[in-house]
C-alpha cells in the first residue's frame, strides 16, 4: 500500500536558481560580419571555404586587423551569434558549438536568465571585458525586472536580488579575468566558472604566429599571417616559462615573439596583460582544466623556427628547475587538453577540477555540464569530476580513403575501453559510422591502438570512452 502524502506538505523546491547566467566562448567561438554589408567574415560557411581553398594569397585577409582598427577607430566588424555547429577550426584543434552548454544552464535557470555572449575575437581581451562589463549590466538589468524572476527571487530562501553567474569557455576566461581590473565590473557577479582557460597562455599561439603550420588543413601562410596583425592571437602567448635556452627555461620576450613572426608591440601588451590577470581575484572562482592529453608545454627557437615541444620541466618546491646529477634540465609531460598546458589553467589559490578531456569539448562534456549546473544551484556536483584518464592521439586531417591511426593512452583494461566513429556534420544524431577495435600496441605498456579508413569526406568525431565521460576528437576527412 502507498503512503498517504499529506495535503499540506509543502512542495518540494527543484534545484534551480533565479540568478542570471551569461556565457562566453573561447576564440573563434563567434561569427563576426562586415558591418557595412552583412558579408560573413567568420561563420561556419567561410571555416569550410578557408580551409578548401588553399590556393589563395588573401584568403582569410579580410579578417586582418587594419591600422585604423588598431588605432582604436572599430567597427569595421561585428560580432554575430555562437557558432552553432562543429567546426574544423585552428587553435583549438576543431570546434565543439556550446549549444549543449546553454541547454544544460537552462534546465536549471530560467531561459531568459541565460544569455550567450558574442564578441570579436581578433581584438584585445581588455577591450572585449569592457564589452562584457556592458553585457553584464544591461543583461542582468533586464533579467531583474523580468516577471519570473521577481517570483522566483519571492520564493527564494533568502529573498536576495538575482546576481550573475559567467560560465566561460578558453579565451573567454581571460576576458572574464579582465573584468575585474575594471572597478565596479564584478560587484553583481556571484560566481565565475573557467573551462580550459590558458591563464599562463599556450605555446600554439606561437606555432600559429611562426607558421601556421599544423593548424587542421587551413592556408598556413594566410593564417600565420593573419595571426601576426591579430591582438587577441598575441594574448594567448604563454607567459610562464616554456623557452628553452639549451641550459635554462625562461619565459618569452617580445623581442622572441618578433624573432618567430609576431608583432613586438602586441606582445609586450600580451604581457604586461597577463601580468595584471596575475593579480585579478573572480568572486566564486571555479576551474576546470583538462589532463592526459598530449599537449605542447614548451619551445625551442631555432633560426626564427618555433620547435614545439610535447614536455615541461620537473621544479623543487621552490620554483627553481630540477637538474640530473650531471646538470642536464629534467623533462616532464604533465599534459594537458592538447591545446592549453594543465597548469597554465591555473590562477592563484583557485581550486581546480581535472577531467581527461580534449580543449574542443571540455565545454560540452558530461560531467563539466553537471559541474555548471551545479555551481549554479550550489549543490558542488561538480565534487564528482575525474575518474580514469583516457588519453587520445589522432590526425587533424586525412585524406579520404587513406588509413589514420587512434592512439590511446590508458591504464585501464582494453576490454573495457571502447572507440567509436561519428559524423559530426549530421544535422541530427546518428549511429557511428565506425567502431574500431582497440588493441594493445607491442612494447608500449598502457597504449591501444586501432586503423580508421574513412571513404566519405567531412567532419568526423572520434570518440574514446571506459566507463567514465569519453574523450573526442575531431578529423577532418577531405
């Protein structure tokens, strides 16, 4: 028999929030137009026409900033919506679209508390947090007069008006930061969530400046030099020390910067930026960072050549290097999301989360979704991050019809480590086009291994999973 329920039990309050919520994407995260024509400038359709057309001198040059840009007088550009798809895009090796991110926050908030925004990407993060700091105003204002959110702040434990949660992906971390060096900025903001924010930078940006090489199948020479006019590419150097010098690792100059391609006075700011981020307190700063995937730490210059390098280095507890006992510099992996180094996420005491997950789909992985929601309703789900680390290795770009190999680095049983295939361009769920057969790879202790051949071309996701949130990646099969 059913217990009887008394009538006058109150009912139960879901886990929800009446706060405000914005979020803001990494890099490249929004279209931007030509603001005298409408002409899409960055958007899914020019990504697949960048990367096609190889042959062109000036392909991505309408994107580059122009000297009276750079001289403060903009407009030239604007800032469009969150790109809405998967993307095969540079510096983030491909995109992940926040769409699911945005409907995980409004399961658990309002729709109308929830508000996504989109800048230009190619300007200074400084500049783009002034925008933000406006954003945050007008959205919250607007939210607070909103009919459902005075009820909701009614039924509210503590009946205190809606405040602001930004959750933000990558860059958008650094223009987060960059709020509170504006006095005022952070005053309704109630709590901050950064997913793979390179705080310290990221070596790529300067692989991206040298050469573009590498950079999943767009014109290198039109992207290196597109970068090189690019502010915002230059606020993403990394600041720690990454250079090695043959017999020490110190920390970039702008002279270095020029020495590779990139502008000396773009890097200097980039600095003294990251020198003021240092020193920048988020209320309720939370961290999320991805491990375990092989991620470019440091850099050797060679001749005006960026050697990228897959390993750290080893320090005592007190900053200083850790040498062999012939005086050699002591290497270490210590990983990352394959885009961002792991402790270049890091930002002064702030508590940090680790997930094994690659930078283009940190933002819309299972248990970083539970973690937002959580941060938001206050019930520390977020606690819940981690499990075993899935690490996974393929190319950016492969030819159709041509065999590419899955790497996995794992310590979990084989048989319990599964890799799928899916279209990523599908425009609706579908099932995988692949199931490949991890096997252990001979004489490599905790690494599998598995041949794709793909016969269609497009844009593929590569999934890798044991029990826990997988580990994606996408390829582009052209």
């Amino acid at each position: 028999m059913f217990p009887t329920i008394p009538r006058d039990r109150p009912p139960v309050r879901p886990a929800a929030t009446h706060d405000a919520v914005l979020v803001v994407p990494g890099i490249m995260g929004t279209e931007l137009y030509e603001a005298a024509t409408g002409r899409m400038l960055w958007g899914m359709p020019k990504v697949a026409e960048y990367a096609a057309r190889w042959d062109l001198d000036q392909g991505m040059d309408a994107l580059a900033l122009t000297e009276d840009e750079r001289a403060g007088r903009l407009g030239r550009v604007v800032p469009g919506r969150l790109l809405r798809t998967p993307a095969w895009m540079p510096l983030a090796d491909g995109f992940e679209p926040y769409t699911p991110l945005v409907k995980s926050l409004r399961k658990v908030a309002h729709p109308d508390a929830v508000a996504e925004f989109g800048y230009d990407w190619r300007l200074p993060v400084e500049h783009n947090a002034r925008l933000l700091a406006d954003a945050v105003d007008r959205h919250l204002t607007a939210w607070r007069a909103h009919p459902d959110c005075v009820a909701a702040r009614d039924r509210a434990p503590d009946q205190r008006p809606a405040r602001i949660v930004l959750v933000a992906h990558s860059m958008g971390g650094l223009v987060t930061a960059a709020l509170a060096l504006i006095p005022g900025a952070v005053d309704e903001v109630r709590a901050v969530l950064t997913v793979g924010t390179p705080f310290h930078g990221a070596v790529k940006a300067t692989e991206i400046l040298n050469s573009g090489r590498g950079m999943l199948g767009l014109p290198a020479k039109n992207l290196s030099r597109l970068a090189r006019t690019l502010p915002g590419v230059h606020d993403l150097l990394p600041s720690y020390r990454c250079l090695d010098t043959g017999d020490d690792v110190v920390a970039l100059t702008p002279s270095d910067v020029e020495s590779i391609g990139g502008d000396r006075e773009l890097a200097r700011d980039a600095f003294e930026l990251h020198a003021r981020l240092d020193k920048a307190v988020l209320p309720g700063h939370r961290i999320v960072e991805g491990t375990a995937q092989s991620t470019t730490q440091s850099l050797r210059i060679r001749a005006g050549v960026v050697e990228a390098r897959h390993v750290g280095y080893d320090r005592h507890d007190d900053g200083e290097l850790l040498r062999d006992e012939i005086g050699r510099l002591v290497e270490y992996d210590h990983g990352g999301d394959g885009t961002v180094y792991r402790y270049s996420t890091t930002h002064g005491d702030v508590d940090t989360y680790a997930v094994a997950q690659q930078h283009a789909a940190l933002a819309v992985t299972g248990s970083v979704l539970d973690f937002a929601r959580g941060l938001l309703t206050g019930d520390r789900r977020g606690a819940r991050l981690g499990g075993t680390d899935v690490g996974l290795d393929l190319p950016d770009r492969v030819a159709v019809g041509t065999e590419f190999e899955v790497v996995v680095r794992t310590g979990q049983d084989p048989a319990r480590v599964s890799c799928l295939v899916e279209d990523a361009g599908a425009e609706t769920l579908q099932g995988p086009v692949r199931r490949p057969m991890l096997m252990p790879v001979p004489g490599a202790d905790g690494v599998l291994g598995a041949r794709v051949l793909l016969d269609r071309p497009g844009l593929y996701r590569v999934k890798v999973g044991g029990g826990n949130d997988p580990v994606t990646r996408l390829v582009m099969v052209a």
